[in-house]
C-alpha cells in the first residue's frame, strides 16, 4: 500500500512547477493560475517520467477533476494517491476563499 505523505495546508507557491507529493509510483507537479485560486496538477510516473494525465478545477462544477490522458492506466493503490492530492485540493481552496 502507498504511503501518501501529509501534504502543506499552507497556501501554495507560485513561482512556476514544483514537486507538491511523490508517493511510490507517482509524482504530483503543480502549477498555479495566474488568480492564485486554482492548481493545475500534472500527474506523471515517478519512475518512467511519462505524463498521466491532469488534476484541473472545472468552473463549472466548482471541483477539481482527474483527467487522465488516453491509454492510460490506473490501479487502486493510484487512484487513491490521486483522491488524496484532490482532497488536499480541495480543503485549500476552501481556506483562500474564505480568506
């Protein structure tokens, strides 16, 4: 099973990419919008390198979303890895809105 670290519930940084969480097999980049209220997180293989796909707010559902690219494939154990970065997320948006 992945041991997903704590992430920061600090703000985040925005001065461009930056490794947020690196759990066994993935590795979580973001970048902040230029608003600083929503994270793009690119989603890739630790070791391979290879993009997987994307963590992106929609507007319009007002929640961040996994958008995998074609042919990629996920087991459990990443999806949950990808659930906890959302939840995170998520909980952080909270926090700058209610600023």
């Amino acid at each position: 099973m992945t041991t997903v670290m704590p992430l920061s519930d600090g703000p985040f940084p925005t001065d461009g990419p930056c490794v947020i969480e690196e759990t066994r097999y993935l590795r979580f980049d973001f970048r902040t919008s230029k608003s600083r209220r929503t994270v793009t997180v690119l989603v890739s293989g630790k070791r391979s390198g290879l993009l997987l796909g994307a963590i992106k707010w929609h507007r319009d559902q007002h929640e961040y979303f996994f958008g995998p690219l074609t042919g990629s494939l996920f087991n459990r154990e990443y999806m949950i890895d990808i659930l906890t970065v959302m939840a995170v997320l998520r909980r952080q948006r909270k926090k700058l809105k209610g600023k």
